[in-house]
C-alpha cells in the first residue's frame, strides 16, 4: 500500500522502530526503513529531492544501560512553497529528531494499516506546532 | 583483512563517506555504511559495530552522505569502544563493544 504525502495520515508510526536510514545522493533520494509495530514486518519511507538534512540524536539517561534503538514518538510534516519538512521524532531510549526537506514523500507499508497515524505538529513553524508526543 | 577497534586510528579515511545506518532486527549490531568517494554504494563496505548505542550525533547539511575528516577509537573501562566521528556535516558519537572495518 503506498501513502503519498498527506496521506500518511492515514499509517502510524507511533512506537515502531528506524532501523535503517540510507541517502542516494546521485539521485537526492533517502530511504528509512521502519520495523512497523503493527506487523509484517518492515515498512519504508521515502523521500525525495532531498536538501536541508539535519539530524540530533542523544541517548537517553533515563535509559542509560539499554541498547540504542531508535523508537518512532512522532512523525510531523509541514507543506511549504518548496516541498514539505519532514520530521521523525524521537523522545525514549534516545531522544531527539531527524529532519529534512524534500519535494514528496511516501510510506509504502507491507499490508492496510490497522489504525490511523496523522501529524504530530512539532514542526518549529507549524501553526499547530506542539512539544507534547504522547 | 578487517580491521578492528584501536586499528582503526590508524586507516586513512581520505575520500570515504557515510551514505547510511542500519541496525540489525535484534538492536545487536549497529552498521554504518561506507563508500568511498568517486563510487555509488555497490562496494558494500561497513563499520560493523557489536552492541552499539549511539550517544550522540549532530549532523546538518544538505544531505545525509557525508564526508569522514576523522575517526578514533578509545578502549573504555568497560572492554568496549568509544568512537568518535567527525564529518563534514557534524559529529558522531557511539559507544560499541567491537568496531570493525569490512
């Protein structure tokens, strides 16, 4: 099934887990691979005409002896003239996000999802921005 | 032959960059995918690291490929590794139990 920017709405990402992150910069495309908490097993996200990467991740000291996994607590996107920001947010073991512009993004998942996602809003620029992820 | 842990102070890093990350199913094994400048992704060279966490990491740039200027490895107290890198976009931090060039 595959989900074409706003309707990413529609897969959650809440509690699932980034395994891989790989960027092609011949052709601007980066690729995240999530280990989808709602099933089989793996679901991708891509973007594309990538610009703007930033990424901040620190661990956690409530969770100082576990191992690094990257838990999904948000995912946000915000439309602009250019494209749309995409943000994956993480706040568990470790804490902090990955963001980067792009033109369009798609979340292709293995099977239907089975409960709706939807824009976390923490977006620094979003009308509807919140710090709040649970 | 791979090169492991404190070796890996001394290779020439000279034109290699980092494309990617990916963690094993398990949380076990952490790989940083390497290429070397001038090629595409094929030659599938990795820094494979054993019970990896990343403590901290700061990159921004205009993509996520970027640039190694810099790797050390530290022997920590607890028989494990602490690696520093630094790239053109920023600075990764982890903390592994062995480290190894493949």
């Amino acid at each position: 099934m595959l989900f074409i920017n706003e309707e990413t709405d529609k897969v959650n990402l809440y509690e699932s887990h980034l395994i891989s992150m790989e960027s092609d910069s011949s052709s601007r495309v980066t690729k995240f691979l999530v280990d989808w908490c709602e099933g089989d097993p793996y679901l991708e996200l891509i973007c594309e005409n990538c610009s703007d990467f930033n990424l901040e991740i620190a661990k956690s000291p409530n969770f100082e002896n576990w191992c690094g996994q990257l838990e999904i607590t948000g995912f946000s996107y915000l439309k602009t003239k250019e494209g749309y920001i995409v943000q994956i947010n993480f706040d568990m073991v470790c804490i902090g996000f990955i963001q980067l512009k792009c033109s369009k993004f798609f979340i292709n998942t293995p099977e239907d999802p089975k409960q709706e996602g939807g824009n976390s809003h923490r977006i620094i620029g979003d009308e509807k921005y919140t710090t709040e992820w649970f | 032959m791979a090169m492991k842990n404190i070796q890996l102070n001394g290779f020439d890093w000279n034109g290699f960059y980092i494309y990617g990350i990916r963690y094993s199913d398990d949380w076990c094994h952490m790989d940083l995918l390497i290429r070397k400048s001038g090629t595409d992704n094929v030659e599938n060279r990795r820094l494979h690291m054993e019970f990896s966490r990343i403590n901290q990491a700061r990159l921004n740039g205009s993509e996520f490929d970027c640039k190694i200027l810099g790797l050390v490895v530290n022997e920590n107290e607890n028989n494990g590794c602490d690696v520093h890198i630094e790239t053109d976009k920023g600075l990764l931090s982890l903390t592994c139990c062995d480290i190894m060039l493949t």
